[in-house]
C-alpha cells in the first residue's frame, strides 16, 4: 500500500468558524489531530474590542496580516503592545488579555497557530481573573512599560498551580 501525500490549502473563503472570542471572530484552517496545533485567521472591524480571555495551557503564535492590533494585559490594563502589519508575537499560557483595534475605520487580521493541549479559548471577567476569577497575578509583580520598548517581559506573571 502506498500512501500518497498531498498539499493541502485552506481557502479562505471555505474556512470553517473557529474558537472566538466575544468581538473577534476567528475562523479555522487547520486542525491537528486531538486539536494540538489549531491554525486559524482571526478578524476585528474598526474599533472592535474582544472580552477578556486567555488561551489556557496554549502558546498562541500569531503574524499580523492587516491593520493594527493593540494586546492589552496586566491587573491595571497598563501593560500594552501594539503589532503592526507585518509583525509577529507570541502569547504564553495563561496570559489574560485582550485584542483591541485602535483603528476606528480599518479592519485588522491576524493568522494565529495555537499548540498545546486543552481548550482554545477561556474567557473570563476582567484582567485579573483566571479560571472561577484567580488572580492571574498571584506569585508575582508587573513592570509598567517604558517608553519606545514594544515588548515588556512580566515577571512571575504565570499563576502557580
């Protein structure tokens, strides 16, 4: 028996609804076996704001397609980046946040790759809420970000099990 490999592609008009998020609608491209690897396309209309959520036990990979995307994080909304067309991020496990589009009259995209195990999306009440509203910052400190530094590193943000 021979098995025949093939290239497979996702068109984008045939992609199926993903794992989203109030305000953002995701739609899937790709998914592994078991939902390891989840490979999907993510979109927000001028303004969009999606609700607080975090992606689990998840790393979220993502490269900015379109527009602008602000990522928001931390107890006191203080801890930002913006990405840019073009740009690429990535969101550890557990990280609360949210995706804001601070362009009023553009839509953003984003292609997102999702590893790990466990569910995609959780959603949760605000920026200090983890799973049933556990303080994400438990353990630890978050340093407010410097001007001109795109990416602030927090410390010990992770919450302990």
């Amino acid at each position: 028996m021979r098995l025949v490999k093939e290239i497979e592609v996702g068109r984008g008009g045939a992609l199926k609804a993903g794992y989203s998020t109030p305000g953002i609608v995701r739609d899937k491209a790709f998914e592994s076996t078991h939902r390891y690897i989840i490979v999907s396309r993510t979109r927000a209309s001028g303004g969009a704001m999606s609700g607080w959520h975090h992606h689990g036990t998840r790393h979220l990979y993502g490269f900015q397609a379109a527009g602008r995307m602000r990522l928001e994080y931390g107890p006191r909304r203080v801890d930002a980046v913006v990405v840019r067309p073009g740009d690429f991020f990535h969101i550890p496990p557990r990280l609360v946040h949210r995706d804001v589009n601070p362009d009023k009259d553009r839509e953003f995209v984003v292609v997102n790759i999702l590893v790990g195990r466990g569910e995609p999306v959780i959603n949760v009440k605000g920026p200090q809420g983890g799973r049933d509203g556990e303080s994400v910052k438990r353990g630890g400190e978050f340093r407010r970000p410097r001007r001109g530094v795109q990416k602030q590193e927090p410390v010990s943000y992770l919450p302990r099990k």
